[in-house]
C-alpha cells in the first residue's frame, strides 16, 4: 500500500498567484503526490450575508470580498496546473459552485475533492458525478448517514471510484476530537478507500491514521503558522511536510513488509556478538563447587556455555583453577 499524500495549499497564498507558484515550488522536492488548492467563485458561491468563520482579515469588509480577493482567472489557474505538471505533482482544486467545476474541467483536473461543508450540496454532486471522475468525500461535518446518503446519490449516478476522508471540521483540531477511531469504522461500512483529513497542525495524527490503514491522507500547510489566515494555525509547515512524507514512507514500507519473528537467520552474526557465555567472577581453584554467586555472563557467544544454560553447571566441580573472569566450558568440570 502506498499512501496518496495530498498537501493543501487552498487560501494560503492570500490571493497572491506568486505565492501560489512559491508553494508548489517550495514542494517540489518534498514527496507529496498531489497538491490541491480551492476554487472560489464569490458571486456563485456566497453573498454578503456570509459571516467570517475566523476574523483574520484586516483588508476585507464581509466574507464575500475575502472569496473575491481568492479568486484567480482561467490563465492563471492553467499556469498553475502547468507548474504543478513541470515538478510532477498532481494538481487539485475543492470547487465550491457548479461554475467552479466548469472552471477546473477547463483548467484539467483528474478528480475532485468534495469539501466537508458540500456533502450535501447534491446539486454540486450532481455536477461533479456527471464528470465521471474519481470523488474524494470529505466528512468533517457529516454524520454516517449523510455521508450514507451522499454514496448512495453519486453511486446511483455512477460514480465508481470514491473515496471518503475521515475529517473534523475544527480549527485546529484538539486531540480529543481528531476521530481516528471513525477510520476503522469507514472500513467497515464502505468498499471505498478511506482517508483521513487533518486539521490539526501536527505531523502526528497523520502518522497514526496511516498506521491505521488510512490510504489517502490531507493536511493544510503554510510557510509559518503566524501568518494571516483561516487555516494558519491548522496547517503544517513546509519543513514539517517534508518530514511527514519521508516519516510515511517509512512507515508504509515497514507496514508492508511482515517479520516472520520465528526466522532469526538474519541475526546470526549479530547474536553471537551481543549473547553471552558463562565465566566465573571470582578466582576459583580446582575442586570448587559451582554456585549462582560465581556465575557472570559476558560477551561474546560461543566461548564458554551458553548463559542460558547456567542451572546446569550449578552443583558441578571444577577439575582445573579458573581465574576470575575466565569462560566456563564444560570440559573444566569433572
């Protein structure tokens, strides 16, 4: 199993399509297989109405102008696709309207990630399922019946390939809400493949949830946490995700591959280096009976009896003077 590790940039570049280009390249060499932004559409997606989920902004008047200054034109979505395709990472994008999906079919993405807030927005399913492309289904605000029920919708639609992400929808998330436990229970409910989506600003959630047998993973990441943003204090940083990809790999390679614990062959050299034979820790003269206090074992293996055999040298009589520290081997008892 290899995991599909999916690094979020969605509004950390702030509007800025520099910044945008400064994270994918500030990725290029970090093992991520995909990075993903959003696309916003303020006028098919929001009003003014819109309350701040997080009051950040010293530059927008209403959520509806924070979406505006998110947005980027067709070219510069297609330049950020090309960069994405120049250091081989998969380019994704969240769209949260019918508009945006008619966008990124324009832009060319190879599937769609469903954003936890959209999970019953069917009319956007709808839209999504008629692309025939793979879904990614996030679930930070659903309960299992709609997550249930937005399945069913796009299976009935004939969406094959889904996938659903275990998520909370807290910024950042504490420990105690994280839901890992939710991954087990996803892999029993579904055939799919199941996810984990982290918000919780820590590299450590995400290596349980692999362990867990999470098969695609989501985290958010920014160039510091104390920049301005909804998602800051919930996302990682790029040194961070270098070390979480590199950290995965490693463990995925020791998940799929088992230790046959009974097969010691590959430890041959190195057990006669750290096991230990019987020596005597005093100076003993011929004739001494050998008791639990004498006895000391001491490296290497295979110059004197096997320390863990001790109980059968205990009683025995030495037919030779053994100086202190000296191995014992059976042949120095009568």
């Amino acid at each position: 199993m290899k995991t599909f590790i999916i690094a979020e940039i969605a509004q950390a570049h702030d509007g800025s399509l520099g910044i945008a280009h400064s994270f994918i390249e500030a990725l290029r060499e970090s093992g991520v297989d995909a990075i993903k932004f959003q696309t916003h559409i303020a006028e098919a997606e929001s009003s003014i109405y819109e309350p701040f989920r997080v009051n950040f902004s010293y530059e927008d008047k209403t959520r509806f102008d924070y979406w505006k200054r998110m947005e980027f034109s067709l070219e510069e979505w297609k330049s950020l696709k090309k960069h994405c395709d120049e250091v081989g990472i998969e380019f994704m994008s969240s769209p949260f309207s019918n508009k945006a999906v008619d966008l990124l079919e324009e832009v060319g993405v190879k599937r769609y990630k469903i954003g936890s807030g959209e999970v019953n927005n069917f009319l956007l399913l709808e839209k999504i399922a008629k692309t025939k492309k793979p879904i990614i289904l996030s679930s930070g605000m659903s309960s299992f019946d709609e997550i249930d029920e937005a399945v069913s919708f796009l299976e009935e639609r004939g969406v094959e390939d889904i996938s659903i992400m275990q998520c909370t929808t807290m910024y950042p998330t504490p420990a105690a809400f994280l839901g890992l436990n939710v991954i087990d229970e996803m892999k029993k409910r579904y055939k799919y493949k199941i996810g984990y989506s982290d918000h919780s600003g820590s590299i450590y959630p995400l290596f349980a949830s692999v362990v867990k047998g999470a098969e695609i993973i989501e985290f958010h990441i920014t160039f510091d946490k104390r920049m301005f943003g909804p998602d800051s204090t919930s996302s990682l940083t790029i040194d961070e995700t270098f070390e979480l990809v590199k950290a995965i790999r490693m463990i995925e390679e020791s998940l799929n591959n088992k230790v046959n614990k009974q097969d010691t062959s590959k430890f041959s050299n190195v057990k006669k280096i750290f096991q230990k034979s019987l020596a005597v820790n005093k100076t003993l003269k011929k004739g001494s009976i050998i008791s639990f206090e004498d006895l000391e074992a001491k490296k290497p293996f295979g110059y004197g009896i096997d320390a863990k055999e001790y109980k059968k040298v205990i009683g025995k009589k030495l037919k030779i003077d053994k100086n202190k520290w000296d191995f014992l081997n059976y042949k120095d008892f009568e």
